[in-house]
C-alpha cells in the first residue's frame, strides 16, 4: 500500500548519471524527498511500491523511454504529476502525434535545465 507523506516526493529517472545525481542533490537541499535512478526498469519497480507527487522523466532511455514509462506509471497512478526532461523539442511534438494531447508544452523541459527553470516547473505542477 503507497501511503502519502507531507513532504513533495519525486521521482527521478534519467539515464544519465550527473543529471539524476545533480538534481537529488539540489532538490533534496530545497526540501523535497527525492528518489533517483538511471535504470527505467528500477524506477518502475520502486514506484510500484512507493508513493510519488511528481516524476521527472528522461525521453530517450534504454528499456523503457519516457513515452512508456510514463503511460505505465499513469495507469498505476492517475494523480501523479510528470514533467519531461528532453534534449529535443521534436520530442513534444512527438508526444502530441501518439495521442497524448492532455500535456501542454509546460510539462516538457529542454536540456541543459536551469535550477531555476526546475523550480518554477515544479511549482506549476504542485498547484
């Protein structure tokens, strides 16, 4: 059973390495509880027995990219918020073409990602 805390739990999954670590860190220092992973398939298994606010999901990943990820997370959990992280803005357009027309273009953020640029999405997806 998933159980919500008070603290904003997120979830990170991004194959890379220094982008997963870097915004623990950072997010972790801004009073969020954070959880981190390079590999979609561990994320997934951990969210099915955790609860999550908001996910931040890489797009291009090995086993599962971010188009799947999220689709199966959704249908695990409705409520969750998600934001995109994204080298491409092709990527958005992508997203809308397989149906996906209840994300507007807020929920993607375009790599390199600025703090600030984080923390003003994240505020937007906590209202």
């Amino acid at each position: 059973m998933k159980i919500k805390k008070n603290k904003i739990k997120i979830l990170i999954v991004d194959d890379e390495d220094d982008i997963t670590l870097s915004f623990k860190r950072i997010l972790e220092i801004h009073g969020f509880e954070v959880d981190a992973f390079n590999d979609s398939k561990l994320a997934l298994s951990k969210f099915k027995v955790n609860y999550y606010d908001i996910a931040l999901l890489d797009i291009k990943m090995p086993y599962i990219d971010g188009f799947d990820l999220y689709k199966q997370i959704k249908e695990m959990d409705d409520n969750i918020k998600i934001c995109f992280l994204t080298a491409s803005e092709a990527y958005y357009q992508k997203f809308r073409e397989k149906d996906y027309h209840e994300l507007s273009r807020d929920l993607f953020i375009q790599k390199p990602i600025e703090l600030e640029e984080l923390l003003k999405r994240l505020a937007y997806l906590m209202k």
